[in-house]
C-alpha cells in the first residue's frame, strides 16, 4: 500500500483539485509513489474541523503510512464578526485552541507525520466585494486583510509552539507583485 499524504481544510482545500490547483500539483508531483487524499470542506472552520475530526479520518488506522497532513484553516475562522459571514467567525483564541487540538489528534494517531499547518490567505477586499458570497446589504467587506493576518500570526505561533511545520501564506502571497490578480484563471468581475 502506497504512503499517503492527507489535505484537511476548507473550500480552499477542496477546490484544490481543480485544474492547476495545489493539491492536483501534489497529485501529479507524487504520482504513483504516494496517495494524496482531499478532506476539503467547503465554509468549514476550525470549529467544525474539530467536530467532525473523528469521522473525516475513520476510515484511516493508526498503522497506515501517512507521510503528512496539511492543515489548511482560517479564511473561514477570520470572517468579521458583526458582518454577513459571521456565522463562520471564531474568536481568535478559540481558532488557537481548535488548532492546538487538531494538531494533538493527528500526533496522537500519526506520531510520525510530518503536520503542516498553513495559514490563511490576504483578502482583496475590493474584490470580495465585487464578488460577494452571500448576500451582504452593510457593503463592507464580511473578511478582511488585516484580519486575516492577525489569524496568520495565530496559525504560526501554533506551529512553533506543537513543533510543526507552518506556511505563511498571507505573507508569502503578497510578496509576488499584483497579488490580487496574479493567480486569477478565470473570473468575470463585471456587475450585472
């Protein structure tokens, strides 16, 4: 039986397989050496994360080689309270906890796997709300940059402190020059 490796997050995470997605590069980068197994569930938080943790990996055992799991969580969690997607917000302590808790499950099972935790990504403000989710009739913005950095930092200071592997995409991404349109594919940002 082939390694694995697991992809555990949100709508990020399950739209990774679409073409030129993430996780399809790690499906082809690993093509017949290692199973890359997608556990993505689209407007999940950590919270829900957590609740469902138990199910999402029963039909994995404790004795499966499992050379890694991804922890892809946040976007979802930094949803500003008071606005239209606050059904989704976490109060930053408790997203800590919630990935404290998740990182101690998958150790718990795995001892060896290697967890990588990877933070949320920036927000284009602008264009979240050109392209709103949901219907929003305050029209500010139901996630924020600067939010999503304050949950970033809290992603990376729960990685230092379980001993894992972390990355700082909120950081990583507006490094590259036009990141709010850089990795657009296709997109029709026109009103109607």
């Amino acid at each position: 039986m082939r390694p694995k490796i697991y992809l555990f997050g949100d709508s990020i995470t399950e739209m990774s397989f679409e073409h030129g997605g993430w996780g399809a590069s790690l499906v082809n980068h690993f093509n017949r050496t290692v199973d890359v197994v997608l556990r993505g569930y689209s407007g999940y938080n950590t919270r829900w994360g957590l609740k469902v943790l138990d199910k999402v990996f029963a039909g994995s055992s404790e004795s499966e080689s499992v050379l890694a799991v991804t922890v892809f969580f946040g976007a979802n969690d930094a949803s500003v309270e008071d606005r239209c997607s606050a059904f989704q917000h976490v109060p930053i302590e408790e997203y800590k906890q919630n990935l404290h808790s998740i990182v101690s499950f998958l150790k718990g099972r795995w001892p060896t796997t290697e967890v990588i935790l990877i933070s949320p990504p920036p927000i284009d403000e602008p264009t979240r709300l050109l392209c709103p989710f949901t219907e929003n009739k305050s029209g500010l913005p139901e996630r924020t940059n600067e939010a999503a950095g304050n949950y970033a930092k809290a992603c990376l200071a729960v990685a230092a402190e379980c001993g894992v592997s972390a990355i700082d995409l909120w950081t990583r991404m507006q490094q590259i020059p036009g990141w709010q349109t850089a990795c657009l594919r296709f997109t029709n940002f026109s009103k109607s």
